[in-house]
C-alpha cells in the first residue's frame, strides 16, 4: 500500500510539473512535509550547490529553493561555534535519486562536494555543505525524476525513540512503520527516520539546519488541535502578509524546532 501510494504521489508530481511549492498532499489531519530552514553563512554558496543538484529557485524575498516534496528556505546566519547537523538532534536530511553514480558525476563537474557512501557503497553519497549539513543521497532505479525528498534522520537515546515515533504519529498524523527493522514515520512527502545516540544530541535551535517544517492545510484548527495534545506554542500565531503566510513554531521534546507554516492557496 506504502509503494502504491508513493507511486500516486510521484506520478501527480510528474502530472503537475514543477510547481512553485512542489508538496505532496495533504494528510488526514492536514498536514504535508514542507522544508528545511538553514542559517547559512554564505547564502549564495549554499543555492548554488542546491541549484546543481536539481532544485528550482523560487523568486520571492527570501532566497529559497524547492525540490518535489520539500523546500529549503536559506536566509543569513552567524552560528557560534559548531553548528553542523552532526551533533544535533537533526543529524542528517536525505534526497532520494534515481541513479547515485550518474547524478554524483553531474553534481561534481557542477562543483557540488560530494562524499562517498558508507564502505563505498554506490547506492549511496553524501552531500555536506559549506557550513557542515550532512546530506545523504540515496538510489531507487524505478523513480522517475531525477531527485526528491526522502527523509529526515533524527538522532535520540534508544529509549526515547518510540516514544519520539509516536509523538510524530499523534501530532502530525504520522503513519509508523520500520525500514531496515529502524522505526519510522510516514509523512506526505517525506519520512521521518529515528537512530540511536549514545547521548542526547544538541537542540536545532541555533544551528545551522535550525528547523524543520510542516506544511498544514488550516493553522488554527491545527494548533487548537496539539494545544489539547498539550503542546505549547514558542510563539503565538501571526500573519507575514508579504510571503501570504501564517506561522508559529513548536520544539519536539528532544529539541527539533518545527515550524508550521498556512500558505494562501494558489489561484
């Protein structure tokens, strides 16, 4: 069922083209993945490796660029000290490809760093950025684009993993699962991926990769929804007229800083 529905998506993003938003739809509860916020001290520098490695950028105010089923939003940051994904609680996002080898060569003749995979396994690369995000890049042949999002990888204690897993179900409509006996987390567009730590990791805040984000269909109804779950709010809810954007921002109880963003429908 997991692969039929995979399918469908790929096949409306196909169908659809490339959109500005480029997200998957949404969930039960009105939820669809929606991107990675960077803090990153060369802006350009980061746009230009994402840019070869398939994205689109989007015009605007902010310098963002999408991928089908996510969004990377770069905006200037000076981070103290070491703000790399390893380390954090986030330790690693991941595309998916359609062939690692022929995409890899592409990418380095476009000067996009790019690191083996683990042992040298040629179904997979990693990608870290100037400012030490870790990317990893993994093949499935059957895909019909070149790229996509895939996953975000979380780092936690193993005894807080299921409960990570189910917090993820309960509050964005997550649907669990395992992958390679790993527990997981469906969403729209993406999947969430829990490994073990020896400690716990660092919170997002701050760092470079400082937040993910959830798209949601009605905010309001949303956040009224996780206050009864008992979720506070970092901030209340407020309006960027500019960007047609509602938002608010929440942190997991391991400390990933998730934003949620209402975007105006497009006409």
């Amino acid at each position: 069922m997991k692969a039929l529905i995979a399918g469908l998506w790929l096949a409306l993003m196909m169908a659809t083209g490339t959109s500005a938003a480029q997200l998957a739809p949404f969930n039960e509860v009105g939820v669809t993945m929606g991107h990675w916020h960077f803090a990153s001290r060369d802006v350009q520098a980061n746009k230009k490796i994402f840019v070869a490695m398939g994205g689109t950028p989007i015009p605007g105010g902010n310098e963002t660029v999408s991928f089908p089923g996510i969004r990377i939003n770069l905006t200037l940051g000076n981070v103290p000290g070491s703000g790399e994904s390893v380390g954090s609680v986030v330790n690693h996002v991941g595309f998916i490809v359609n062939n690692v080898q022929e995409q890899v060569a592409k990418w380095k003749a476009n000067g996009v760093p790019v690191l083996p995979g683990t042992n040298n396994r040629l179904d997979q690369a990693f990608v870290v950025t100037p400012d030490g995000v870790r990317i990893e890049i993994l093949e499935d042949k059957t895909q019909t684009m070149p790229i996509r999002n895939e996953h975000v990888h979380f780092s936690l204690p193993e005894a807080e993993i299921p409960k990570a897993q189910a917090w993820y179900v309960e509050t964005f409509g997550g649907k669990p699962g395992t992958r390679n006996n790993a527990p997981v987390v469906d969403i729209p567009g993406g999947q969430l991926r829990f490994a073990k730590a020896d400690t716990a990791q660092a919170p997002t805040k701050g760092r470079v990769l400082d937040h993910i984000g959830f798209d949601v269909k009605d905010l309001q109804s949303f956040v009224k929804k996780i206050e009864a779950e008992g979720i506070k709010l970092d901030e209340p809810v407020r309006k960027i007229e500019a960007a047609g954007v509602m938002i608010t921002y929440i942190t997991d109880p391991w400390g990933t800083r998730i934003e949620l963003v209402q975007r105006t429908p497009s006409p």
